[in-house]
C-alpha cells in the first residue's frame, strides 16, 4: 500500500487505526514486525517523524534501516527521488519517505512485476503538500479528547500555502461536514490557501476578523510554525503568538492546543503548564499511531 494523502484513511480505517493505537498506548504487545526491516530515507531534516516512526518499528519487533541526511546520500549526487525511493525498496519491507519536492508517481512509471512492488510506501512529507500520518497522529489526538472527529469547531493559524502538516490536517477535518474550520495565515495578508486546497474548503472560513471572533468557541487550536526553508528564508517569525490572553479565551474543559512541532514563537513553551496544551502528548501519540499503521500494513 502506498499512503501518500491522508485520503487513504477511510472513516472506518481511521476507527481501526485509532483503537490499535489505543490498545498499544494501554501496554499491549504485539511483533508483528518481527523479521521486517523499515528504512527510513528522510531527505529533509526531521526528529520527531524519523524517530516516532524508528521507534514504532522497534516497539513491533522489527528492524530499522535509516538515510537521514540528504547530503550523505545519492541525492547529493543528483538521484532523483523516484530513483532512490525504489533502490531503498530493495531492501525492506515498508519504506518512509521525507522529500522537498513533490511525491513522485511510482504507480504509474513502475511495473506491477517490479521487484519492489509488495513494499509499502509512506510519505512522511513531500515538500509543502502532505503528512499524511501527522495528520492521523493528529485525529488520533483529537479523538482521544473528544471521542469523535466531528462536530467540532477548530481554529487552524499557520503558514496556509507551505504547511503540509495544515494541509493534511484541514483535508481530514473538513471530511467531517458538521465541523467549521476558521483559518488564519499567518504569512501572507491575503489569507489565501492555494487553490489546490480549495475543493476541501466547503466548510472553512479564512478570514482574520471571524477567526479572532470565533476563537473563543474553538474546541481545537490548531498551529504550526512558518516554513521559512520553503520561502528562500524570506520570511521570518511572524506575529501570531498564542499567549495566556489567547488561552484564557477557551473552554477550559472542551478545547486543545495543538501544534506538530517542531514549535517557533507561536506556541511559546511557558504555555506548557496549560493542560489544554497538549504538544508533548502529540509526539508521543505520534507514535501509536504510527505503530497502529505498521500494524494495518503488516497484517493485511
Ligand atoms: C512538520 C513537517 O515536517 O512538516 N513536522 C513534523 O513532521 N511534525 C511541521 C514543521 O516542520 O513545521
């Protein structure tokens, strides 16, 4: 199985996910993977997904195999990404992925005969597109608060055009019609999100004057820094900071802070002490929920 976009995750996929997840934050054992090998061929610096997803690996009884520079890799010697994503098919069993550019059609250019093609395949971020297991780390969070993934309000503030943890994020949410999305960019003044995105924005308000109003009726607040490596480092730290002002104006039981890390001045660590803060509870939910996946993959 290839997971490219978060649109593989079907509802009652995301129901399974969830509770194996669940089942393995409560203790339980499973070595699915014993015998498989993972790699992991992170072309674009990462903690938390390269070492969520080794961790997952290993917590499963399997083994890891990692490229986590790009500049210690063939990719410095001018690789394209479709070329080094099959070699390192050759040699594990599930294969994930981190790219700055666009995920590359192996379907369509590889032979159903390829040698590689039982391999599952994960993008674990392609350029400012997708993060598609963010985003079920993500609702695996939310579920785990809520109980559901919709009926919600969430208040989305980030860098709307180059965020692939927002895009993935607002793809998944705005699924669920009952749930009202306010966005805020962050970056650019005309609060724009690329047109790509806008067949998902049925439900969604991007608009800075309602999503101050709205804020305090927000059940999920949802940030990410500014991704100056995709701006040429044009663009610096911006102005929205979340601060006890912000904060005091939410539920004090029915709403989350969330951010996927790693955080900039947007979520500033003194906020930490605030329960509905729940940016470590994130990372290590990550984890599930990537255990969760490996074991979807494995056993089908
Ligand atoms: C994100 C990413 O790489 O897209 N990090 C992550 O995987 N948790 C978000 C970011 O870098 O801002």
């Amino acid at each position: 199985m290839h997971i490219v976009t978060p649109s593989i995750f079907s509802d009652s996929t995301l129901q399974e996910l969830f509770h194996f997840a669940y089942e393995f934050e409560s203790g339980f054992v499973d070595n699915i993977a014993k015998d498989r090998i993972m790699a992991t061929l992170f072309l674009e610096p990462s903690t938390r997904t390269r070492l969520s997803f080794e961790a997952a690996m290993l917590r499963l009884g399997g083994s890891v195999i990692s490229c986590s520079d790009a500049s210690g890799s063939s990719c410095k010697k001018g690789e394209t990404d479709y070329d080094s994503i099959l070699t390192v098919s050759t040699y594990a069993d599930v294969v994930v992925v981190r790219t700055s550019n666009d995920w590359p059609d192996l379907n369509v250019r590889t032979p159903s005969n390829y040698p590689t093609s039982h391999v599952d395949l994960i993008n674990a971020g392609d350029g400012a597109n997708h993060h598609p297991t963010q985003a079920l780390t993500d609702a695996y969070t939310i579920w785990k608060k809520f109980g559901r993934l919709d009926n919600l309000c969430i208040g989305v503030a980030g860098d709307l055009k180059k965020s692939r943890t927002i895009h993935s994020f607002i793809e998944l949410m705005s699924r669920y019609e009952s749930n009202y999305i306010f966005l805020l960019d962050t970056v650019n003044s005309d609060s724009s999100i690329d047109d790509s995105y806008l067949p998902y924005c049925a439900h969604m308000l991007c608009d800075t004057w309602k999503f101050h109003i709205n804020f305090p009726k927000m059940n999920i607040v949802y940030t990410n820094r500014v991704q100056q490596e995709r701006h040429d480092g044009k663009v610096g730290n911006v102005d929205f900071k979340l601060n006890e002002h912000w904060l005091n104006r939410l539920s004090p039981e029915g709403s989350i802070v969330m951010n996927p890390g790693p955080r900039r001045d947007e979520l500033p660590a003194e906020l930490d002490v605030d329960p509905r803060v729940v940016f470590f509870q994130q990372t290590r939910n990550g984890m599930f929920a990537r255990m969760a996946l490996l074991k979807y993959l494995f056993r089908s």
